[in-house]
C-alpha cells in the first residue's frame, strides 16, 4: 500500500530551477528534485536525472538521503507496455509532515490552516481579531497557532504566515500600521514560541505565491491585489517574485487616490480620509474592505452598484501606470466577492483600458482569484515549502 495518492501536478516554479554553485549543489540538486516531485508528480530516478540534468549517481544519492528522511517513498511499479525493466517510481509522502498556514489580511478574522503536502486542507479555524494590536495581537496570534499545530495529525514542517505591512527576509515586521506592529521579530517571536520553524512575509506577497503555485496564476506578469484590512499587492514578473528596496514593493494601499481636488460639494468619491499610515487619501481609506462597508452600508441595489463603480474607477487609475509600466498580463484581485467581484471590478477593468495603451491592455485581464478565501493561506503553505525544502 503506498503512501502517495494519485498526484495532480501543483503548478509553475519560480526561478531560479538550474544549478548554482559548487559549495550549494547538493542543497540545490535536493531542491531540484524536490520541486519536480511536487509539481510532476512522481517519476523514477531514471526520468528525474533527464528531467533535472543530474546525473543518475547523484540522483540516487538524493533518493537515498530523502528516503531516509522521510520525505519521499518508493511506489508500486507501474507496467505501461515498455520493453525492459520498468524502473521504481518515487513520490512524495503524504503523510511525511503538515504545514500550518496562517493569514492575517481579513479585518475581522484570523485565518489558520492545517495543509498536507499534496495541498488538501485538513483542519480549518478562524478566530476573531477582535480589535487587538501591538504585543496583545502577538500573544492572541501564538495561542491560535498552538491550537493548529496541537491539530495536527503528522510532524509540522513549519508554520507560514502572510502578514499586512512591510515585512522584511527575516520574517520581521518592518511596519503594519493597522495591527500597531513596528519592528516586530514575528518570526523569531512565534518560532521560539512553537517550537518549529516559522516564515512570515507580507500577505500581497504571500497570497500571489499561492496564486502562481495552486491557482493557474502567470508567472510573466501577474499582479494580485490583497483587500481585506488594508490593501497590498503582489507581484511575479517572468518566473521571480518582486521583492523591490526596503521590500516594500507593492504597498499600493498606500498610493494617494484622493487628494484636496476631491474635496468638493457633490464629489462622489468624497474627500480624503485619513489613513493608519499618517497620511491622507491612500488607496485603503477608500478600496479596503472596512471603507467599502461603509459605503454601501444603507443602500438599495442601483446605489450600491454605482457606489462601488466610483471606487472601482479610482482602483482602475491607480492600477494604470502599474499595467503600463510592468506589462501586466493579468491582475488578480483576493476579497470579498460580493464588494469587488461584480461591478467594481468591471469598472476597474474599463477604466485601466481606457488609461493603457492597446498593447497594453488588449490581454490583459481583472479577474478573482481562482482559490476564493485560500490563496493567501497556500501562499503561507509555500512560504514553508520554499524556506524549509526549497520548493517553490
């Protein structure tokens, strides 16, 4: 009886999937053949050295290694007609470890997860946010990942966590307004807390992560736009994650959408707000998902269609230079559905093409994510995969 079900290949990987160096080949190689297992599926050893351009000694030096470690387990042979020796195909093991995934980005809720390695959620909780920020958040969020990992029914392979704000490589929070989070060790924090590995990275990012891996998301040109709290966005231009200096890259929440202009008798979008940034009229006080409540609150039908449209517009305005300037193939929006899958997203869509030019725009789509409420927690199960196995 084997351990691996049948497999149904995961998605793209980012780059790089070549060799590197001599002093990193034998983590890279493992890396490599790691990342063909999960998106592939299994193979034998013979058909992994062609696939990867190792040789078939190394190949089977790595099998040995990742047998014995747990991660990867010799399957049933398969005859397909072949003439010769059929050779034994290896995959990953099912029940080899689980990740915890935790997302951050909803205002009201705190979303974990306990994910398997062939990406099947087993164990699903939320808890309220309940208005807590600073150190109060910190403490809520460790007792909320200790219930996961008690959840768990295999060895936890890490814990991975989109977070809102700017959060720099070592999984610190450089900055989130919105939690009362400045210069937080979030990983260090939760990881000595767990007892287990733990990588945290900015929600936009995390969430397109799990876009490009789980949901059919491109990796030539894919920006998805988080809404939820606050408003982020991620981006995978030609296979690689833009990471940008200070790694801030993608804080268009913070994009000033309203301005004094706006601040007139019978101006539909209203005046500037201001946001938890310090500044006025950010994207956010207008397109985060507390404003749009606020909005439509009250509203019949029509007027609630025609209020979204008018933020939709100003999303679309915003999104223009971005689409122009890194030729977007797709934008990907991750939210409520019922606020901005319908009429705002149409009005984004046709305002960004009426502002692009049509090579731009004549391709490009505005679509919801296709993983729903998901993406940003297979986003934070890849997070763990990448730092602690190398896949990607």
């Amino acid at each position: 009886m084997t351990l691996v079900r049948e497999w149904q290949p995961a998605g793209r990987a980012l780059r790089p999937t070549s060799k590197v160096l001599p002093e990193h080949a034998r983590a890279h190689n493992r890396s490599l053949v790691l990342q063909h297992l999960f998106h592939a599926g299994p193979a034998s050893r013979a058909d992994l050295a062609r696939a990867t351009g190792l040789t078939r000694v190394t190949i089977s030096d790595l099998i040995a290694g990742l047998i014995a470690d747990g991660i990867v387990t010799e399957l049933d042979v398969r005859q397909e007609g072949r003439v010769g020796k059929p050779g034994t195909p290896v995959g990953l093991r099912e029940d080899a470890f689980q990740i915890i995934a935790i997302d951050l980005a909803d205002d009201e809720l705190v979303h974990g997860a306990v994910i398997d390695v062939a990406g099947t959620v087993r164990e699903r909780r939320s808890t309220p946010t309940a208005g807590r920020t600073g150190a109060e958040a910190v403490e809520a969020l460790v007792g909320f990942c200790r219930e996961l990992v008690a959840a768990a029914t295999c060895p936890v392979l890490g814990v991975g966590v989109g977070s809102p704000g700017v959060v720099d490589p070592s999984g610190a929070v450089v900055q989130a307004p919105n939690r009362g989070w400045f210069d937080v060790p979030l990983a260090a924090l939760l990881s000595a807390a767990l007892g287990v590995p733990v990588h945290v990275a900015n929600d936009a990012n995390t969430a397109v992560l799990g876009e490009f891996t789980y949901g059919g998301g491109t990796g030539e040109g894919l920006l998805l736009l988080t809404v939820g709290e606050g408003v982020g966005a991620g981006t995978v231009l030609d296979g690689a994650l833009v990471q940008g200096h200070q790694h801030a890259a993608g804080e268009i929440g913070h994009v000033t959408a309203v301005d004094e202009r706006d601040d007139v008798p019978g101006s539909a979008i209203g005046p500037p707000r201001p946001c938890a940034c310090g500044r006025l009229g950010c994207l956010e006080t207008v397109l985060a998902v507390p404003a749009l409540r606020r909005r439509v609150a009250g509203l019949g039908p029509a007027e609630r269609d025609a209020a979204l449209a008018v933020v939709g517009r100003r999303l679309g305005v915003v999104l223009a230079p971005i689409a122009s300037a890194l030729n977007l193939s797709e934008v990907v929006v991750s939210g409520p559905p019922e606020l901005l899958g319908g009429t705002l997203r149409e009005a984004a869509l046709e305002t960004l093409r009426s502002r692009t030019m049509p090579v731009i725009s004549s391709g490009l789509q505005l679509r919801m994510t296709a993983l729903g409420e998901d993406g940003a927690l297979y986003g934070a199960a890849v997070l763990v995969l990448s730092g602690e196995l190398g896949v990607t």
